[in-house]
C-alpha cells in the first residue's frame, strides 16, 4: 500500500480516499448482510402497535398514521438496502462510544420530561451531547443548551399548538 488507502482489483487501483460512484464489490470489508434485516425488524415491530393505535384517514389521522408511515419507510427501505449490497469496516471503539453517548442522554430525557420539563430535559440531553460527544467549546455548548430546547419549545407548544410542559 502507498500512504494514500489504495485497493487493486484485478487490473484496475481504486483511490478509495477520492473514490466517486458505486464502490466494486470486491472493496475491502466484509458485505454487510444485517442492516437490511434489522432495518426489517424495526420497521415491522413499529408497524404493528402503530396500527393498533389507529391509522384513521387522511382527513384525520388518528394517533398511529404518522409512525405507520414511518414504519412503511423503513420497510421500503429494507430492499433498497439488501439490493445496494455495501461493504463495511466493523465499528470501531470510539464509534460505538460516540452512539452510547447520544442513545443515554436520549433514553435519560424520557424519565426527566416528568420532572423537568422540555426546556429543562433537553437542556440536559443538548448539555452531555453538544458537550461529550459533540466536543463544542463552552460557549457553543452553552447557547444550544440555552436555545434548541427553548427553540423547539416555542416552535411545537406555541406556534403548533402542542401541549408540552416548559419546566
């Protein structure tokens, strides 16, 4: 290998640093055969308690239309994704580091909504993520901990309607 990360396939050398277009087949890694099927189970197990929910019609929809078509996405996507047959690296430490510190913060918002509101969860949750995961200076982690809850606040209680509690 040069310094650059190069791939020879047969006659031909992919600069896969500047590569553009659909990668060969033949590229490093290993094919990725579980994204389809879990792209499948997720949309399948939201698929089904969004139906129980009630659909409704397109006039009014009812609590369950709006994950229903989330869930239809997700299926539609499965295919798509088998068809595309990608090559992957497996993740890496600090990649999978990166993916708890935005799933905990997020799974932690839900049981501090009951005791701190919108503004005061997600203050929380912008704070460990902007912060930790993010890596934004101070300043930068301070104003998105200060204005994205209270932005998304103002835009779903006031503007839309939304009952939610600010504090």
């Amino acid at each position: 290998m040069t310094s650059k990360e190069e791939y020879t396939t047969g006659d031909e050398i992919y600069d896969l640093d500047v590569y553009e277009g659909r990668p060969p087949y033949t590229e490093p890694g290993r094919t990725d055969w579980y994204s389809p099927f879990i792209v499948l189970i997720v949309g399948v197990v939201l698929l089904i308690p969004s139906i129980q929910l009630g659909l409704g019609d397109l006039t009014r929809p009812g609590p369950g239309m709006w994950p229903a078509i989330n869930a239809g996405i997700l299926l539609l996507m499965a295919p798509a994704i088998l068809i595309a047959r990608h090559k992957f690296e497996p993740p890496t430490y600090q990649g999978l580091l990166r993916v708890i510190g935005i799933a905990v913060p997020l799974l932690i918002f839900v049981p501090l909504y009951d005791y701190m509101g919108l503004i005061g969860a997600g203050a929380f949750a912008v704070f460990i993520i902007g912060r930790f995961v993010g890596k934004l200076g101070w300043i930068a982690t301070i104003l998105c901990t200060i204005l994205i809850p209270v932005s998304v606040y103002i835009i779903f209680s006031v503007l839309l309607g939304v009952t939610l509690r600010g504090f």
